[in-house]
C-alpha cells in the first residue's frame, strides 16, 4: 500500500481523499500536525485560500518541518492555492509560503471575467483521453527556471508544472470525475521511494 496524505487545514480536502482512495493500493489520509507527515509517503496541498492555509501551517509549526522533507526528497502535490504555497515567488507579494519549488505564481490570474472556467487538455504522459480541466480563482506560473518541466499550458500559460518530487497544478483534478492526476502522482510517490 502506498500513503497518501492530504493536507486537512482547509480547502477542498474531502474531495482528493475520495480520489485518491478511488484508486487501488492507495490509502488516503487527512494531515493535521507535523507528526503525521512521518506517516505518510507522498502529500497533496489542496485547493483553498493559499493566505490562510499558509497561516495554519505556521501556526501548527507545520512549515519548517514540512521544507525539510521536501528538500530530502518528499514528494508533495499542490493543486491551485497548494500551487501558491509551493512556489518560491508570488507576483506582486513580497512574501512566499513554503518557497520551494522555482516558478513565480500569480494570483487569481484570470480576473474576475474568467473567475472559474472548465477546459480539456490532451496530456498522454498523464492519459490517453483528453483531461477535463477546472479553474476556481486559479492561479498560473508566470515564470520557471530552467529545472523546472513544463507539464501543460493553456491559451500561452503554464497551468502545470514538474520539479524533481513536486508536481504543482492550476487546476482541480479532484473536482472531477477523472482520477489520471492522483494516478499520476501515485505513480511518482512509488518512483521516489523504489526507483
Ligand atoms: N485564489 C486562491 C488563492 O490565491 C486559490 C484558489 C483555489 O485554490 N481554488 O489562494
């Protein structure tokens, strides 16, 4: 079996629990402190409010804990805010959350017209069939370093991208039927841990 935590602070955690344990060989668990990180092989940062999830980190002394692992290898996942939280800079803010993953971010970067939108991409590495795609207030990568792999773009912006054991994504996966994203990341989990 492999585990996958979900990062239970705030934001859309029930959703990627569910889509995770749609898959076989796969246990789904909520995380709530810092102790629980040891339990678990791979995390998934939900989708929210980057700000406040990124508060509760601190304030459940969360952040330090969780860079380390990252930098020791940890995979970790972040779906729209958890992208934000990943990222190493923000647009237009001076501060960034967890700072490790090398993209610029911006903030609900299609404005209020496009506010939430749906779209299709093909994207074979992750599925033969075309992946629905949905935006709620979503952020894009405004810039990568050259370490980071581009995964999917969208209309000329970068909405998923790769970085060693992080994987960060624009879009909410977990709000649809398709499970090929949690597939995906499984499938990295289990690279980081026998490859
Ligand atoms: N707009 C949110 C933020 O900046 C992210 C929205 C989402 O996760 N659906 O944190």
């Amino acid at each position: 079996m492999v585990n996958i935590g979900v990062l239970a602070l705030q934001g859309a955690v029930q959703e990627h629990l569910d889509s995770l344990q749609a898959l076989p060989e796969v246990n789904a668990i909520p995380i709530k402190k810092a102790a629980e990180l040891e339990n678990i092989d791979g995390l998934i940062l939900p989708g929210g409010e980057s700000t406040t999830i990124g508060k509760l980190l601190n304030k459940y002394e969360i952040t330090p804990v969780l860079i380390e692992k990252i930098h020791a290898g940890f995979p970790v996942w972040g779906t729209c805010a958890g992208m934000i939280l990943l990222a190493k800079h923000i647009a237009g803010e001076e501060d960034a959350h967890l700072g490790v993953m090398d993209i610029t971010v911006r903030r609900n970067a299609y404005g209020s017209q496009l506010d939430s939108f749906v779209a299709e991409i093909m994207l074979p590495v992750v599925n033969s069939a075309p992946i629905p795609l949905v935006f709620i207030r979503a952020p894009y990568v405004e810039q990568a370093a050259n370490n980071v792999t581009v995964l999917a773009e969208l209309s000329g912006h970068i909405i998923a991208v790769e970085q060693n054991n992080l994987l960060a994504t624009s879009f909410h996966p977990e709000l649809t039927k398709d499970i090929s994203f949690h597939r995906y990341f499984v499938k990295k989990v289990k690279q980081a841990y026998y490859a």
